[in-house]
C-alpha cells in the first residue's frame, strides 16, 4: 500500500544558507529528517519549482518548498493477542518493560509473535505509524524498558530525541571476570566481516560509546551498571567483549570459563544460564508533548536475581 503526501513552505529569513535538509526538517516537524532526506534524494521535493536531489543544497529566504512523496508499506504485519508488562501509557506514547525471549520486529524466522504483532493488537491505531512506533529495540533476549510511540509527532520527537543523546538508557549486567574500575569504550561498531549476524569493532563502523561503572565486585564475575551515549545493535555485549569481559550467558560473543573450586550449583546454573545477563533497568525522557521529564526503572528479572545470589554465596564461602 502507498500514500501520497503532498506539502508545501517557505524558506524563512532565519534558515537562509541552511542545507535543505536541515530547513526541511524545522518546516515539517511531523517528519524525522532521515525521512526528509530520503525525498530529497529521489526527487520528491522542489524548491522555486526545481527539483533539487542533494541534501546539502543551501536554501535562502522566501524560496517556496513543494514535497510530493509517496510513502510505501511493504509488507503488513497481523495484529495478535499477546500479554504486555505496560509500565507508563497515555494518548502519546507507552512504555513496557519486554520479557526474556520476545523479538521485537518481524523479521527471517519471525513473522509472528513479536512485540511488533502485540502492540498492533493493543493500539490498532499504531498500524499508521512506521514500525509500529517502536522507537528504539532490545535484543530478543534482553529483558527491562522500551519506550513506543502512538503518533507520528511523538515518535519524530523521540527518534530525534535519541539521535540528539537526549534519552537515557542504564543497564544491570554481569560480567565475566573481575573488573578493578569503571570506565567507558569508544569503538565503532559495524556488520562482522564474514558473520553476517554478528556485529563487530570495524574501522568503518558507526560511533559507539558505552559507560560503566561497578556496582558489586565477586570472585570471578562483576555486576555492572551502563549507560548508553549510542545505541547501535549489540553495542554493550560487543564492547564488553572487546574489554575480554563478555556477558554471562552470551551465546553470540562470550563462552563460558571455568570458575575454580565453584558450588557445584553455581556451576550448574552458569551452565543453565544460556541468555546474556543484561536487563534495561532505567529510562528517563522528556515528553514529546508535555515536555515532562519523565523516569521509569524496571526491577531486575528473577534469573538475574538468581545469578547474583549464587555470584554471592559463592564469594563469601570462597573469602570465608
């Protein structure tokens, strides 16, 4: 199915010399600039009657802007009847705290039984917005708080919001290995040159900044909090990998380590443990439309919990 959208503006006094792009995105707020770029380029916007295809164009006062574009949807997804943890909803947006296991998007293998299929059962309206106002994903196998977006205006608002660093997202995790201090990694991430599900530090990748900081030291494992300045797929499990402290349980990128003169149950229970240890424990926003600063925290999940108090037990019979 398309859709023809058809506007129209003038360049004021205050962008002239501004890329068109930029303008573009101050005239038509209801559109993320990514999108506004992507006209640009196909030919979709005319400025004094003249197509212009680059981006960087600059623009001057008084000039008329004309978009005619067509938005095409692909692919429509079926709504299901799914069980949601919603921990904040209102007319604009909605926030959930996802489960172990729920892939977030429709995908190879995953046609069905997303959160995307869920939260079209739960706010049909969502099926007039891109990806179903999902704003920002988690892996299929990371557990903690999500924000979704009920319109248009909301999720242009918070897609730039997060482009901008302006959302923050702090994580609980458990690492392999004892780290001394906290810290951060800046390094690029892109697709694995021969693992093409895998992401990778690559020269050529896109900025990647993580922060940490140590919450609860044991014998051979560190709890840790982070907190993302990027948000690229992957990004904490790839740089704590890259730091030789990987995630307990991650499949993808770690492996286990034997742990010596362990309980036999906490040996048991890492083997057990087949899902990286990482939880989205806090999100804090302003609205989109209240221009509240809003903050949600989501408790750690139960074999979370259980893995620190085995790391604990198994720390104290070793110091005592």
């Amino acid at each position: 199915m398309t859709q023809n959208i058809k506007l129209k503006g003038e360049i004021l006094l205050h962008q002239s010399g501004q890329r068109l792009d930029q303008a573009l995105a101050e005239i038509f707020p209801t559109y993320s600039r990514a999108r506004l770029k992507t006209w640009v380029t196909r030919g979709y916007v005319q400025v004094n009657q003249h197509i212009v295809t680059k981006a960087r164009t600059k623009v001057l006062a008084e000039q008329t802007i004309e978009i005619d574009a067509w938005i095409e949807e692909v692919v429509t997804h079926q709504p299901e009847p799914m069980s949601l943890n919603i921990v904040y909803e209102d007319e604009h947006l909605l926030v959930i705290n996802k489960p172990q296991g729920l892939v977030v998007h429709p995908g190879a293998g995953n046609q069905q039984g997303t959160l995307l299929n869920a939260l079209l059962h739960h706010a049909p309206e969502l099926e007039n917005i891109p990806r179903a106002g999902i704003v920002h994903r988690l892996d299929k196998d990371t557990t903690g708080l999500m924000v979704v977006a009920k319109t248009l205006a909301a999720q242009t608002s918070l897609t730039n919001a997060l482009q901008a660093r302006q959302i923050t997202r702090e994580y609980e995790a458990v690492v392999i290995g004892s780290l001394t201090s906290g810290g951060h990694v800046n390094q690029p991430l892109g697709r694995h040159p021969s693992k093409r599900t895998h992401m990778a530090i690559v020269p050529q990748g896109k900025e990647a900044i993580t922060h940490y900081r140590i919450a609860e030291k044991f014998r051979a494992h560190t709890r840790l909090r982070l907190r993302l300045e990027t948000g690229r797929t992957h990004q904490i499990r790839v740089h704590m990998a890259h730091l030789n402290h990987p995630l307990v349980g991650d499949q993808t990128y770690g492996r286990p380590r034997p742990i010596k003169d362990a309980t036999a149950e906490l040996s048991q229970f890492l083997l057990q443990f087949k899902r990286q240890a990482l939880h989205a424990a806090l999100l804090s926003l302003t609205h989109p439309v209240t221009e509240e600063i809003m903050t949600w925290q989501a408790p750690i999940p139960e074999d979370m919990q259980s893995l620190t108090m085995l790391l604990r037990l198994d720390t104290q019979a070793y110091q005592g």
